[in-house]
C-alpha cells in the first residue's frame, strides 16, 4: 500500500515535512515530470485522473470510471494504460473488477518538483499555496444542505 504523506491527509502541521519528505524519499527527475506531464496534456486523461484524485485512496472500478466520464471501455483502457505507465496511476483487482487509484504520492512528487525552487528559494511562501489547496484532499464528503424556500 502506498505511503500517503501527511500533509496530503490534511494532518501535518511542520509545514517542512512535506518539503522533507521528498527530499529524502522521493525527489523526482525531470524525466519523469516530462512524462507525467505528458500523461496529463489530454482532455480524456486529465479527467480521470481529476475523478481518481476525488475518488481518493480507495479508487473507483474501470466501468464506474467510464459510466462518470462517457467513455467507450477500449479507449479508457488505452488512457488508464498512459497514466499508469506515467506512474499516476496504480490498480487493483478485486475478483472480477479492476480499481484504479490516482498515485497520491507521485502527485505530490510532481506537485514538489513543480514548485521545488519557486518563490526565489523560499520554498515555505508558496508551500502555504499548496497545503491550503491541499487542504480538501480525501477529506470525507460535506452533507448537502437542502436549499430554502423563499417565502412570498
């Protein structure tokens, strides 16, 4: 099972660990951001991988995926196939259904490698960015509040 970062669980409050953590266990080459860039640059791609990243850890079945987006299952094979050999992707086959999940530590990798010198090697300016757009990440669905009536 892939190790989540804590910060991607919406926990770490040492805005470092983060930075931390790829520096030691993950630091991404260019090479493979070019691919996983590459793997994103399509309209088909991009939103499955969007509807993995909402789906969080546990993923979502090949036929839930395509039911979602509309797509035809020959061509959602050929797109998981691109974010799986780009690395943002892994699977899973439980009896006859195959899950995909996004690879949430090779996002935050791409994400690191993205902003690892921005903000003119003050890493922790633009670190508040992302954790507060991290914030959200796989955190459990809000109730929907049914809206009020407007009384006349």
């Amino acid at each position: 099972m892939s190790h989540i970062p804590p910060l991607l669980q919406g926990q770490g409050s040492n805005k470092f660990d983060f930075i931390l953590y790829f520096h030691y266990c993950r630091n991404m080459e260019t090479k493979e951001a070019v691919i996983a860039l590459a793997a994103l640059a399509q309209e088909t791609r991009l939103s499955v991988f969007r509807l993995l990243v909402q789906a969080g850890p546990e993923g979502m079945s090949v036929g839930s995926i395509g039911e979602k987006l509309g797509v035809a299952p020959a061509t959602l094979s050929f797109h998981l196939k691109e974010l799986s050999h780009a690395g943002l992707v892994t699977s899973r086959q439980e009896s006859r259904f195959i899950y995909y999940m996004a690879d949430f530590e090779q996002m935050a990798a791409l994400m690191t490698f993205l902003t690892q010198n921005c903000c003119k090697g003050m890493p922790q300016e633009c670190l508040a960015v992302m954790e507060t757009a991290l914030e959200g990440c796989c955190a459990p669905p809000q109730a929907k509040r049914k809206p009020e009536r407007s009384k006349s």
